[in-house]
C-alpha cells in the first residue's frame, strides 16, 4: 500500500486492526522461541500495538518501525510512557526505556550500529506481511531478512482467505507462499492453523467463506 492509504486510515482513526489487548497468539506461542529475557526484539510496521509492552514485560529491548507519527505518539501517550524524540537520518527515534520506535519507512531503514538492529536477535510480524498486497509483499520479506542479523528467531502470523471474495488489507497469504518466498532466507516452522472465521465478523458479513490463521517460527539463516 502506498504511505498516504495509512496515513489517511490514522488519521480518520479507522484502525480496525488494532487490538485492545496484547494478541493471545502471541501469548501463547513467544516462550516456545526461548530466547533470553535481554534480547532485542524488532517489531516491523507496529503501528501502536500494545504487544511491544508485552515484550517489554519480558524482558526484552523492543526496537520497532512505524510510518505514520500519530500512531507513535499515541502509542507512548496512551501507555504513559515518557520518552525522547531525535532525528536519525530519514527516520525519527522515539525512545523510552525497553521501547524505542524509528517512525518512518521501514524500506528506508538501515541495518548498521546507528539503528541498532545489528543487535537484534528476534522479531514479531503480527498484520505487517499481511498489510501488503501480493506485488510489494517479496520485497517486505527481502527488507524484514536485510535488516535482522543472521540466526535471529521470530514469530510471523499470517492470514489466509480466499483472496478474490475480499479486498486487503489484510491480505490472504498462504502456507505455499510463506514456503515458496521466504524459504531461501528463513527457517520455516508452521506452530499452528486454526479456522478463526467465527472470530472475525467483518469476514462474515461479507460472506467469506474461510479464514484460517497461522502462526510460524521463522529463523533467519545465517
Ligand atoms: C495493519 S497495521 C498493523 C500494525 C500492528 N502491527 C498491529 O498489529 O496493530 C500496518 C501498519 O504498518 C504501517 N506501515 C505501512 N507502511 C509502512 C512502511 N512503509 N514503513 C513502516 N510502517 C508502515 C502502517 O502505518 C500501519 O500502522
């Protein structure tokens, strides 16, 4: 999708993919990724999702991209979170203790010492995969293996609709694709595929016929 799609839908607040609490997914599948409660943890296209605090909560250093500023400012604001704001390169630095945010383009975002991500050791794709339709999706993918280091774990959550009976975003990505372009640079682990169409009323209403959710352990090979 092109900035000004997002920056319009935050801007209208019409942000129907935020939840109000920490995704149970999340929850129940980040211990089996084990990783030690310091690692630094990258959240691409985080918009103001309460799942960095739960991060935060264990331990980890968040270090997240987000393009549009108000779902920055109201991700800090709304968790009570003072922080600082200064300016690296094309992207602005927000930063409070455990949650630092570069607000910017993720395709812009360097993967040296002055951003930190070559201390990254893990990540969380939760509706960034999905946010792009098929033709911008790959080169996502190739930007999310660029920019964290080798042997870094992380989950990936993925939907899968019958793309023709719905327009994204979300997007319908499905296990083939996942296998078929993200293979060459990931370790792929499928954790779980549950039907979720009872859960999402806006797939009903509008009569899709089925909604699966996935959720894999990806590895950065080395
Ligand atoms: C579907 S939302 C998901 C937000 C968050 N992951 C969540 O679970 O609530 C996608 C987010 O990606 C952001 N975004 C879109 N294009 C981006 C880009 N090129 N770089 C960084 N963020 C981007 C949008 O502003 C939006 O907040």
């Amino acid at each position: 999708m092109q900035p000004s799609f997002w920056h319009e839908k935050w801007d209208a607040q019409q942000i129907g993919f935020h939840l109000s609490a920490v995704n149970p997914l999340l929850i129940q599948f980040w211990p089996q990724l084990k990783l030690p409660a310091n690692s630094q943890v990258f959240v691409p296209l985080c918009g103001k999702s309460l799942d960095m605090c739960f991060l935060a909560e264990q331990g980890h250093e968040v270090l997240a991209c987000e393009l549009n500023e108000l779902a920055v400012a109201q991700f800090y604001q709304e968790n009570n979170l003072t922080h600082t704001v200064e300016q690296i390169g094309e992207h602005k630095r927000y930063s409070t203790e455990q949650v630092t945010i570069y607000q910017g383009d993720i395709f812009s975002l360097q993967n040296t010492n002055s951003t930190e991500l070559d201390k990254t050791s893990a990540f969380y794709d939760r509706a960034a995969l999905i946010a792009w339709p098929e033709a911008m999706r790959l080169q996502y993918a190739k930007q999310l293996a660029y920019l964290i280091p080798a042997g870094s774990v992380g989950l990936l959550v993925t939907l899968d609709y019958p793309q023709a009976e719905l327009n994204g975003p979300p997007f319908a990505v499905s296990d083939d694709w996942v296998q078929a372009n993200m293979g060459a640079d990931f370790e792929i682990e499928r954790l779980a595929c549950e039907d979720v169409l009872s859960d999402n009323p806006r797939f009903v209403k509008k009569q899709v016929s089925s909604l699966t959710e996935s959720v894999y352990k990806l590895t950065r090979k080395g």
